[in-house]
C-alpha cells in the first residue's frame, strides 16, 4: 500500500467541454497537513467535492487509505469528516441542535457534541439560533461538524472564510495540533498561501485545473529568484560596467536590478568601486513565498 492518504490520478472534471479539474495527481501523506492552493475558480473544490464522492469524476481515479474511492465509498467515508465551501445549516436551530442532528445519523455518543463545541469554542453559544450566528460563528460551526467522530481524514475547503485575523489564527492553531493530538490527516484548501504557510507539511498549487506544483514549502522556496538592486553614481558608467561583465540589467526608479542570476554581492561592489563608480545601496531581494506563489498563479483571473 502506498503512504498516500489520498491519492489521484489524472483526476478531471468537465463541466461541457470545459474542464474544471484537468489530470490532477494529488499526493496527500498520512498524518500530516496537506495545503491545497489556488486562485479563485482554480478547481480546489470541484477536487475536494470528487474527493467526497459529492460528484462523479469525468475521468481519472480516487484512492482514499489506499482503496478505490469508486468500489468502497460508504466504508472510506465514514472515516472522513468535510467542510465543503459555505456549510449549510437550519437556521432555526441551534448550534448544539444542529450538531447533534449530524451525531445521531453517525450514531456517536451525546458527549461528542459536546467534545467538538470545545474544540472550536462554540460552547457558550451553543444554544444561540445559528440564523443569529455571524459568519465567523458558522465557519466554525462547520469544523465542529467535520470533527465530529473525530475522523482520520478531514477535508476543509477554504476553513477560514470570513474569519477575522484572530480568528484565522486560532483556526490554523486548532489544525495545525490535530495530526499531533489525533494522529488526523487534514487537507486545507485556501487561495492565500499565508494561511498555509505556518501549519502545513507540503502545498499542491493548482491552477486553471491543473496542478503546477506539488512538493514541500522548501521545494516552493527553491523556486523563487534573487534580485540585486544597486544605486550607484555616476549610473550611466555603471550599467555599461556592469553589462560587459555579462549581466543583464535593468533600470527602474533610477536604480539598477539585476535579476534571476548568480552575483557576488561583495564581488559587484568591489568591481564597481575600482572603476571609480561609488555604490550608494546594494542589495539582493530574496523572493518570499507569497511572491512565488503569486508569479507562479499569476494567469489565473484570465480564464
Ligand atoms: N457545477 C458547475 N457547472 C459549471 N461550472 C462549474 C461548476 N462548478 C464549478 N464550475 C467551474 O469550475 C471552475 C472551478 O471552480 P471551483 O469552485 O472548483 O474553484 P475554486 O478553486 O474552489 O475557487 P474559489 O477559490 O473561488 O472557491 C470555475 O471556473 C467554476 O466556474
Ligand atoms: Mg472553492
């Protein structure tokens, strides 16, 4: 058995003849946390709802623990808790009613209800009309439900929505201890790679469809490029210096960028310096990984 929990091959989805999900192979590891980026309308949750056997794949296969989603799904899906985009509620209940209307059909004890309110910190509303719940109030109303039965597998599809900053912080605090504490493997869907950033193992980068990259945060880090920036006077005779040393430079804002290559800071300047050309600021622009996720997303809005 492979160590993927999950695990695609060439998943797609059609919707007519355009294709939401095109040749998706996802390789979630078991126990750790899987982030699944991508722009707006990229395919993360027509992958997630293939994932939940919500819809039928157009083409390609699910293995969920090592088994074809397609021949065992009742068995594979009890042991999978989901939050999938806005979760949906009876308005008119409340928040324990509504949980432990999920409770009953996975015959859980009563005290689970309990259990996962704690979790999220719902309990002292857990009375309130969910109708009178705010957004924030619901989201977490949402993970609670995906808690309940404390599955092995849990898929959160953009868990943060309409969160406030502390409440995305103790949303990523509350995931990132579940593979610790429950041995749990999460999938957690986002379009802002920040939010991932700090809680998971590897990230899947999906877009138009497709997955352009899969690997570890550091494997993404690689990717980026380095900038030296130099202002230096007189700049004319810099540049012309700095080309014949086989750079490609470029002028903005009255400061010279060389990109995308290999350069010694120490060993420009000093080359400068000799040629009688004083470096007013020299530095190398690293960049981070929203940067490199973005470069990398940048299409997206075309499609
Ligand atoms: N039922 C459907 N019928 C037709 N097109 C659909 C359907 N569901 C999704 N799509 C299209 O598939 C593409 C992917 O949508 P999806 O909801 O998976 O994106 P997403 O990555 O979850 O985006 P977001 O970050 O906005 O939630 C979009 O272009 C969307 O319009
Ligand atoms: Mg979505």
């Amino acid at each position: 058995m492979s160590n993927y929990l999950i695990e695609t091959n060439g998943l797609i989805k059609s919707f007519g003849n355009f294709k939401a999900v095109n040749g998706i192979d996802l390789k979630v590891p078991k126990g750790e946390i899987y982030g699944f980026l991508g722009p707006n309308g990229a395919g993360k949750s027509t992958t997630i709802r293939m994932l939940l056997g919500l819809i039928k794949p157009t083409q390609g296969m699910v293995q969920l623990f090592g088994r074809p989603l397609k021949s065992n799904r009742l068995d594979i899906l009890k042991k999978v808790g989901s939050m999938v985009e806005s979760p949906s509620y009876y308005g008119h209940l409340s928040a324990y009613e509504n949980l432990n209307i999920t409770r009953k059909i996975l015959e859980l004890p009563k005290s689970e209800v309990d259990r996962v309110l704690q979790v999220v910190r719902l309990t002292e509303v857990k009375d309130k009309l969910v109708k009178k719940f705010s957004l924030g109030m619901k989201q977490r109303l949402g993970i609670a439900q995906a808690l309940l039965g404390n599955p092995e597998l849990l898929l959160l599809d953009e868990p943060t929505n309409g969160l406030d900053p502390s409440g995305i912080h103790e949303i990523r605090d509350l995931i990132k201890r579940l593979p610790f504490e429950t041995g749990m493997t999460v999938l957690v869907s986002s379009h802002i790679l920040s939010e991932v950033e700090l809680i998971a193992d590897q990230v899947g980068v999906i877009q138009k469809g497709e997955m352009i990259f899969q690997g570890t945060l550091q494997d993404l880090r690689v990717k980026g490029s380095s900038t030296l920036i130099i202002d230096a006077n007189p700049m004319e005779r810099a540049l012309v210096h700095i080309e014949q040393m086989g750079y490609t430079v470029q002028v903005r804002d009255g400061r010279l960028y060389i990109p995308e290559q290999t350069v010694d800071p120490a060993e420009m300047n000093k080359k400068l310096v000799m040629n009688n050309i004083s470096v007013r600021h020299l530095s190398e622009h690293r960049d981070t990984l929203e940067e490199i996720f973005l470069s990398i997303t940048r299409e997206d809005l075309k499609r």
